[in-house]
C-alpha cells in the first residue's frame, strides 16, 4: 500500500512519568558507588537493570556482569542485580566468601517477605508473571516447594494446590495492571478462599508508567517505548499501547526507528521504561525534531517523589 505523507502539524506527546524508577536508579548507583569506594573490578549478577546501553557504560568503568555467583573469584565483591535473587543465591554466594552488596528493588523484597509469610502459613502460593524473569526465579526461590508460576489466565485451568482452602497469590511487580486482574480474578474462581498480598504487587513506577502511555496513546497515531528487549516493563508498556488501539513499537534508541513508520503520524507518543536513562529519550526526541516534530507537549499523570537509600557502606 503506498504511503500518504501527512501534512498537518507534527508533535510529540512525552510521558510523565517515564524511565528511571526509584529502584533501578538506587541499583545503577549502587554498582557506581561501589566502583568509587571499593575499586574495580565489581563483579554484578546478571544485568543490574535490564538495558543495554547502561550495562555497557558500567562495564567501561570496571564492572564485570557474570550470569552466575558462582563465576564469581572467591572473596571478591559481587552486586545483586535489582530483581532480586533467591536465598540459595546468597548460600552459595556465602559459601564462596563473597562480599556481597544487595542492589534488590526494596518493593521486590517486600514481594519476597510476602512469599515467605504465604509459605510459613502452609499455602500454596500462585506467583504471577513470567516464567524465566530473573524476578520470578527469585522469588520462586523463597518457597520452591509451594510456589507455581502462572503466566497467564490459560495456565488457571492446570494448576492445583495442595489444600485448596490455603491458597495465595503474589505478582511480578512490573505486569499490566490489567493483566493481573484478569488472572487474579480466574484464579479466585477456582480457588475461592484464596488471600493476596496486603497491597497489591504491581509497583507504583509501573502503575505511573502504564497509565502516562495509556494517557498519550489515546491522543497519538504511533507510540514509542525506548527499552530494551529483556526488559519487562517496557514489554509491558508498549501493550498497553496497543491495547488502546495505538500501533506501539519497543525500540532501544532512535536508531531503531524505521523512517516509513512515521511518514503517517502526525502525533507521535513517546516513552521509557523504568530502566532506561533518559539520556536515550532525548536522542529520540531530537531524531523526532530534525524530521518535523519540532512541538513536544508533555502529558503529565503523576508527580514521583520516591527515593530508595543505597545499600549500608555505600551511602
Ligand atoms: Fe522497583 Fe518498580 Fe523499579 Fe522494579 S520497576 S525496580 S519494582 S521501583
């Protein structure tokens, strides 16, 4: 089909909020006060924050990602990634005399603290999310014994419980608000005396997040997420972009941008996820201004004012 250029006026809408949460900002300031105060090299487990672009930068300044504690020398200093690990993590890192700094997300500790109540009271713990996701092993890691992983409202048919009268439920922090209800509600029907975490899971930067896109999307012909591919919250983002209708694309910087994908938008929404600087916005944003979209408008949903202290000896 040929392509109609469009000839009204071109505009951005800019999410707020967008990017860096609270918790990934502590973890990436964690690797870098620990690089100041303890020198390189700082061995990191797993990408501290799921972005390409701030691993690499990390990395220029000594910190060496390994996949596993165990690829770790002995006593040296390794940093927990903000997904959280699981206690057999931390037994293996004590049993290799690392020096270890806890970069966890404190809202996916609190995730963690709820497992481990559901599981001292004897329930079977129905844990919401994405099978794989470092979060999700962690957590799962808790209980192993009493946790299953429900991905989505197709796997509520097959999953069983022990005593279907102790039964919880716990979600990954970073899923569509919407999504989660529609699991959490199938799940209720099968087990009906099942309990919940005493607030929901979902975390406020990706409640803050999904509602800014699903504010722009609505007023815009395209939809840009600048996140990386691992990274689910961004994922997560650019559904609830095309769950408004919108078409949404995920896109690392503007060098991902296909020039045919905007010859129609007159309006393009743009947003981050919750672990990409903003440095990688702005480069879209002036990508956007040389090719006409000159008037950026932001939309505002929330104010965030939330701050996480770094981990003890960093501060
Ligand atoms: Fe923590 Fe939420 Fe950020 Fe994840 S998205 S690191 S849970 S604040």
């Amino acid at each position: 089909m040929p392509s109609i250029a469009i000839s009204g006026p071109r505009k951005v809408l800019l999410a707020a909020p967008r990017g860096y949460c609270a918790g990934v900002d502590r973890a990436v300031q964690t690797v870098e006060r620990a690089l100041e105060v303890h020198g390189a090299p700082v061995y990191v487990r797993k990408e501290i924050v799921h972005n390409k672009h701030v691993v690499e930068e990390l990395a220029k300044r000594g910190a060496i990602f390994v996949e596993q504690e165990t690829e770790v020398p002995e006593g040296a200093i390794v940093v927990f990634s903000a997904h959280g690990v699981s206690p057999a993590v931390h037994d293996n890192a004590a049993a290799h005399s690392l020096r270890t700094i806890d970069a966890t997300c404190p809202l996916v500790t609190k995730v963690h603290v709820e497992a481990q109540r559901f599981a001292r009271g004897g329930r079977t713990i129905f844990l919401i999310g994405h099978a794989g996701h470092e979060e999700i092993e962690g957590t799962a890691g808790e209980a192993p014994d009493r946790i299953v992983v429900v991905e989505g409202p197709g796997d509520v048919a097959n999953v069983d419980a022990a005593d279907p009268e102790r039964v919880a439920y716990l979600t990954q922090t970073t899923l569509a608000v919407d999504d989660t209800v529609e699991v959490v509600e199938a799940l209720r029907q099968r087990f009906p005396a099942m309990v919940g975490p005493k607030h929901d899971d979902i975390c406020y930067a990706s409640q803050n997040r999904q509602e800014a896109v699903k504010a722009l999307a609505a007023r815009s012909d395209l939809v840009f997420i600048v996140g990386s591919q691992n990274s689910s919250n961004s994922n997560r983002l650019v559904e609830v972009a095309r769950e408004a209708g919108t078409v949404a694309y995920l896109i690392s910087d503007e060098t991902s941008i296909d020039p045919d994908w905007i010859t129609q938008a007159e309006v393009i929404g743009l947003s981050s996820g919750a672990s990409t600087p903003d440095v990688l916005v702005e480069r879209v944003v002036a990508f956007l201004h040389d090719r006409g979209y000159g008037d950026v408008e932001e939309v505002t949903v929330a104010t965030e004012d939330v701050h996480f202290p770094l981990p003890a000896g960093l501060d």
